[in-house]
C-alpha cells in the first residue's frame, strides 16, 4: 500500500500530533472521573443505607450528579477520540486496525453497559427502591474496569505490539487478535492506570471537601466527603510506588529507548547517575545541569551500582525520541508528584492510626486540598511519558508515526478549532460544577435554618435560588 | 454468508439502530431550537428535556460502536472514508460535542443567560451532526471515496446535490421521528395539549422528508446513474414498504393514534437505511472497494461476530430494561440535587 507511505515529516503530522495530545490530555482529566468516582458513590451510597446514615446518602445523591455530567462530556470527548482514530491517524486504523481493534469493541460495549447502567443509576434515585437501585448501580466500577482494561490494551500494544507478523505488502499477516490484546506491557500499564485513576479520583474529590474543611465548614458532611475519597487513594498509592517501580525497570528491557530517555542516559554502560531534571541537548547527546545522584540509577534497575543501562547512544538518532527533553522532564515531574503525595498519605496514616481524626495541622490541610490538582499533573506528566517517549513510533518498532498521519488538508484548521472548542467546554464544566457546589452549600444552609422541619420540596430549594 | 458479510450486516443493523435512536435525539434538539421565546417554548423544551435526558448517551454509543466496528473490521475503508470526507466528518464531531456538552451543562447553569447560549448552540450542533454525518454517507453512496489516504477531492466528496440532500434528509428524518416519539411522550406524561403541537411539528417535517427524499433520487439520477438503477432495482421492495410505513405513521400521527406510530415510523426508517445498504452491496466504496476485499483478518472478523454476539445478549436486555422503567416513569431529575426543573403542567 504505498499511498499510506508518507515523505520524512509530512506536514500534517505536527497539527496532528498537538490535536491528539490536545484532545487525549483534555479527556484523561475526566477518565478517572469516570471510572473511580463511581466507586466512591457506591461506598457512600452502601454506607448510607447500612447505617441509616443520611449524610452519606447526600454525598452519594451529589457525587452521582456530579459524575453525570462529567460523564456527558467524556462521552463526547471521547466519541472525538474514536473519530481522529480515522480523520488523524489513517495509516494505524487502515493497516493494523484488524489487529488491535478489538479491544476498542470490547470498550465499546463496557461502555454501552456504563452508559446504561449510570443513567439508571443518576436518574432512579427518586423513584427505584433504595437497594435495587444500589444494586443495579453496583456494577459499574467493574464495567468501568473493563472499559479501561481495553483502551489500556490498546495503548499497550503500540508499545509492544504483538498477534501479527508483517507481511512482503508492508500489511499485517497472521493475525492473532488474543495474542495483540495479551500483549506484553498490558498487566504493568493497567495496574499503573487503574492505580492512577483512583489516586486521582480519590484526592480531587477529597481536596474539595478539604477547601471546604479549611474555610471552617467542620461538619460530619465534610469530614465524610473528605475520608471517603482520600482512604480510597490512600490505599491506592504505595501501591502505585511499587507498580511504578516495577514498570520503569521492565521498561529498561522492554523499551529501552524510552526509558534512556525518561531518565536521561545518554551512554549504555554501568555505573549510570540519577540525573533529576537538566537540559539534554540531541546534537551533541550530553546533558548538562541537574542534580546527579552518581550510580543511582543502576542501583534502581539492577540492585547494584555495576548494572548495565541502555543508553541514547544505542539508537540512530532518527530512532530516539523526538523530544527528549519533554519525556525526561515529564517523568521527574510525575516521580516527584508521587513521592509527596505519598508524603501526605503516611502523614494522615500516623494521625488517623493514633487520633481517629484528621490532622490538624495547616501544612498538611493546605498538601490535602492541593493533592487534587497535583495528582492530575502527575497524571498527565505520565501520559507525556508513555505518549512522546514512544516517539518516533505508533506502534514501537513497527510503524513510523509519520507514516501513519492524514494526508487531508485542514489538519491546522481543526486543531484551532478544536483547541477554542474543547477550552470552552472546560471552562463550562467547570463554572457548572461551581454553580452546582454553591446551589448545595445553599441548600445546606437553608436546612440548617430549620434543624428539625422536613427537607424543603424542589420548590422551596428553588426560591432560596431566585 | 461471509464472515465479512456478516460484519457489514452488523454495520448496518448499527446504523439503523442508531438512526432509531441517536438520530432521533438530533430532531428532538431541532425542535427545541425553533421552539420560539423563553416564555413561548418552555413546556415543548420541558418536555423534550424530560424524554431525552435518562438515555441520551445510551443511545449516542451506537455511533461509537459502528466507527470501532468499521475500523476493525473494515480499516481500509475506514481510513479511506474518514480522510476524504475529513471536512464533514470532523463537522459531525463538532456538532456532536457541542450537542452533548451543552445538553449536560445547561440543566446546571445557574444564570437563565448561560442556559440560553447553551440551548442555542444544543440546537444548532444537533442540526450540524447529522447533516455531515448524512452527506458523508452520500459521498460514500455516489461512489466519490476512492481507497487511500486522502485519495479522494475534499470538498467536492461532501459538497455536491447527492451529499446535500442525504444531509438534508437526515435531519429531516430526525425531526420526524423525533416528532411522533414527542406525540407519544406528550399522551403518555398527561400534556395532551402538547400532542398536537408535535403532530403538526411531525407533519412538517414529514412533508420535508417527502421533498428531500425525492429531490435525493434526482440528484442521485444525475450525479451516480448505477446506484440510483440499484436503488430502484433491487432495492425496490425494501423503498416502497419504507414509504409505506412512513406514510402509515404519517396518517396515524395526523388521527392522533398513539398505539403503533413509533413503530411504524421506525420501521419506515429501517426499511430506507436497508434499501441503501442493499443498493450498495457489496462494495464497502462504490464502485472500488468491495465487502471481501476491504475486510479485516478472519480471525479478528470470528471475534468481532462473538462480540456483537455478547452485545445482542448484553447490551441489548439492559437497553430494555432502561426504556421500561423510563416509560414507566421511574427515571428522572434527582430534585435534591438538581437545578429545580422546568414543569410540564401548565
């Protein structure tokens, strides 16, 4: 097929990289929304019901609210994604689409399923009795799980692709569809994504109510809306370290140029330093600044100073990563994010484990109401890492992604519109979720006016509005 | 049957699942635009808002479905298709983004202002959507997508009498199935003065429906001469009992019957999305491309087949389940945690 044969860098492929990582860096904000969230609201929900608790019960109405929305535009922002598989990326989904599809079949009914169950979920809280209504709600973590199972499958198999042999046309033969969804890194970006998305999830939802705890709101509402959440991501992160650990030293195996790129080595051989942050410069393969931890790095791959490392200079240059720099710089930022919050956790682990309370500090109310954002860095920072360390590649070893990019004019016209479109969009998500919170924070202070009246009707909460 | 015919016939049974659905939801969004003033339109846009919200994104995954379909199954086609037509393909997705998004955010805006905007651009991208979507499938039908990447003319591909007029009857065809759905859900939520307002909205539209399909013929006559042969050879049959059934929904909605309208006028649709779908077979392009040669690898075909499979027993019992205990009324605006919605009652 040489009409998918493209010219060194066509011109397409700029826009069209920058709308990807625009659009996929926009939708990864509401992933573990998505995915997590949902959990949480069934632990409240379940908490609510088994204690007779109706605080919890608020919080699980709210979070399932919340959720509906941020559902909503990742339903459309990822309908996007699916689009640009095509509009962006002809030469993936036109040569090796019957390879690695699949899982994005099984997503597309993981995601039915989600669909259906979350509107049965967010709209049948007032009429469904309240245990069906738990129960039918109960399985979409799991759904969820499946969905992300699939993408991840999918992504994992651009960086070990697998199920296929390149026939003399240049196109796939032997197709092994289980093989390609098996695929090598499968297992480690899994437990590293599912990890992540609840880290995320878990320390966004609980910073709100920590905002909230700071400012002197000291009820059980906002005690509950903090530990929900924040023992979930607690649980989530030192197990994140170890998953995180584990994949950068099979990285050094498995795709060795980007972990020489990730941790900056620019000469194979043992005895390699930690080098956090500094400038790497690809003419010349050095870089210069930066902290050095001398043998550092060895020690973190192989256990002992003497363990060899794959260096930059193992690969042409046409074959390293085009930006060196943004993947080095990505990680130490997704590493260091790790570390403090991992900081932050043990911190409340010691005063939970002696008070039964939150700490009192100021330090730690300040990092708890900052882990929010700080843990979507991170998130993001390892999308970068996976994304451009993978470069020049889409599928690793496989296919150039300047071979597979559009050759359709427009490609810059689309990616200023959607730059304008999706800046929007999120600036609207996020002046409704305010709207939402403040409507409650008011609906809370009109029932505490009348601690022992009945709850106000739709239409009392809707004249405290006006 | 191939396996790879069999792929393409899940396709199509996507398409027209999805013409049922999520095409219906557009026409739902055109009418809440031209529903006419604030104070004027509140209780149709009440009641548009009250039937669509519960299962919206359920029906939108259709189309999610059908693009991983054909890109799994048929990826040479897909890629063909989605960079010629990259213009009116891209214009769907900024309609479906713009629908989506501002249906979800307006329910929690809290300035009347911002709700406005919102409503205003739902419509508009609920227009916008399926009329790209049907002029894609009319550059497809009048054979201008030629296999490779950006083979074929950008514009001219989407911007030609065929494409416009599938575009066009598109959304007609939303708004009318929207319309008789709308009937139904007036009768069924105690607004019957709103029965006739969507009556006279599906007449309308179905008098457009008319004119556009027919004008689509002509075009088609002029522009591609061997698909308009198949499309009144062998795909007679499948034409005339869609008009028929179009038509019969068309005389129970003027009379006011509820019972079978929906049905019928659903089925009208089937009948036309598989008239096509017979007309074109087996080309997956008109007239480059053909069903055996654009398919995928036989093992990936086997598993998708398994796949739909799953979805029929899966997928398809839970939609049930949804649309029943909407109808029953059980699905609904939380009230404690939702703006206080519109009411329907005068």
């Amino acid at each position: 097929m040489t009409e998918w044969m493209a010219a060194v860098e066509p011109a397409q492929l700029l826009p069209a990289r920058s709308q990807m990582a625009f659009t996929l860096m926009f939708h990864i904000v509401l992933v573990p929304i998505g995915v997590a969230l949902p959990a949480m609201m069934l632990i409240a929900n379940f908490k609510g019901l088994r204690r007779g608790d109706p605080v919890a019960l608020r919080l699980a109405r709210r979070w399932s609210h919340a959720a509906a929305l941020t559902f909503a535009v990742g339903a459309v922002s990822g309908t996007v994604l699916s689009f640009e598989m095509g509009l962006l990326w002809p030469g993936l989904t036109g040569t090796y689409g019957d390879v690695f599809g699949l899982p994005f079949a099984i997503e597309g009914i993981a995601f039915f399923i989600e669909a259906i169950l979350i509107a049965i979920y967010i709209y049948g809280w007032r009429r469904l009795q309240p245990w069906t209504h738990f129960w039918l709600g109960l399985p979409i973590p799991f759904v969820a799980l499946v969905g992300a199972f699939s993408i991840i499958s999918a992504n994992s198999w651009m960086n070990t692709p697998a199920g296929f042999t390149v026939g003399a046309d240049g196109r796939p033969e032997n197709v092994d569809p289980m093989a390609a969804i098996f695929n090598d890194a499968l297992p480690y970006e899994f437990a590293h994504f599912v990890l992540a998305v609840y880290m995320a999830a878990g320390f966004t939802v609980a910073s709100i109510y920590m905002v909230g705890w700071r400012r002197g709101r000291r009820d059980r509402y906002h005690r509950l809306g903090f530990l929900i959440p924040f023992t979930v991501a607690a649980i989530a992160t030192p197990l994140q370290l170890v998953a995180g650990d584990t994949i950068a030293r099979w990285l050094a195996n498995n795709q060795p140029a980007k972990f020489a790129a990730m941790e900056v080595v620019t000469t194979s051989g043992p005895d390699q330093p930690e080098i956090i942050l500094g400038r790497y410069d690809p003419a010349t393969n050095t870089v210069s600044g930066g902290l050095r931890i001398p043998g550092l790095n060895s020690i973190l791959t192989g256990g002992s100073r003497d363990t060899s490392v794959p260096g930059l200079d193992a690969f042409a240059a046409g074959d390293r990563p085009s930006n060196v720099n943004v993947v080095h710089w990505a990680f130490d930022t997704m590493v260091g994010v790790g570390t403090l919050l991992l900081f932050i956790v043990l911190w409340f682990a010691i005063a939970y484990w002696r008070r039964r309370d939150i700490p009192r500090s100021r330090l730690f109310g300040w990092l708890a109401a900052s882990a929010g954002v700080l843990t979507y860095v991170a998130v993001e920072a390892g999308w970068i890492v996976t994304e451009v360390g993978r470069q020049p590649w889409i599928v690793y070893n496989v296919e150039r992604t300047s071979d597979a990019v559009t050759r359709s004019d427009g490609v810059w016209v689309s990616f200023v519109g959607v730059t304008l479109l999706y800046t929007a969009l999120g600036a609207g998500t996020v002046i409704v979720l305010r709207a939402m919170s403040r409507r409650w924070r008011r609906q809370d202070e009109a029932d505490d006016a009348v601690p022992y009246g009945p709850r106000p009707s739709p239409d009392a909460v809707a004249q405290v509005e006006r | 049957m191939t396996k790879a015919d069999a792929v393409a016939a899940v396709l199509v049974l996507g398409v027209t699942l999805y013409a049922w659905s999520g095409l219906a939801d557009y026409g739902a969004g055109l009418w809440d635009l031209v529903a006419g003033g604030r104070e004027h339109g509140r209780r149709a846009r009440a009641l548009i808002d009250t039937a669509v919200t519960p299962i919206w994104e359920a029906n939108h995954v259709w189309l999610v479905f059908l693009l991983i379909t054909c890109w799994t199954g048929f990826g040479i086609a897909f890629a063909s298709i989605m960079t010629t037509l990259f213009i009116p393909l891209s214009l769907a997705a900024l309609g479906i983004v713009l629908r989506g998004a501002s249906f979800a955010l307006r329910k929690d805006a809290a300035r009347a202002g911002w709700r406005h905007v919102a409503g205003w651009l739902f419509g508009a991208g609920s227009i916008l959507a399926p009329f790209s979507l049907g002029a894609a499938l009319g550059g497809v039908a009048s054979g201008r997508v030629p296999v490779g990447n950006a083979a074929g003319h950008e514009v001219t591909s989407w911007v030609n009498p065929t494409s416009v007029a599938v575009g066009l009857l598109a959304v007609a065809t939303g708004a009318y199935l929207s319309a008789i759905y709308l009937v139904a859900e007036a009768k069924r939520r105690g607004v019957p003065d709103l029965e006739p307002y969507f009556r006279t909205r599906a007449t309308w539209a179905g008098a457009a429906g008319i004119v556009i399909g027919a004008a689509a013929l002509v075009a088609l006559w002029f522009d591609q001469r061997s698909m308009f042969d198949r499309v009144i050879g062998r795909s007679l049959p499948l034409v005339v009992a869609g008009v028929l059934a179009l038509a019969a929904s068309f005389v129970l909605a003027r009379r006011g019957v509820v019972r079978g309208l929906r049905v019928a006028g659903a089925l009208g649709v089937a009948a036309l999305v598989w008239s096509w779908a017979v007309a074109q077979a087996p080309y997956l392009l008109p007239f480059s491309l053909t069903i055996a040669d654009g398919a995928g690898a036989p093992a990936t075909l086997r598993w998708l087949l398994v796949w739909a499979g799953v979805a029929a027993l899966t997928v398809v019992p839970l939609l049930i389940v949804l649309y029943v205990i909407d109808q029953r009324g059980h699905l609904a605006e939380d009230p404690t945690v939702g703006r206080a919605a519109e009411k329907l009652s005068p």
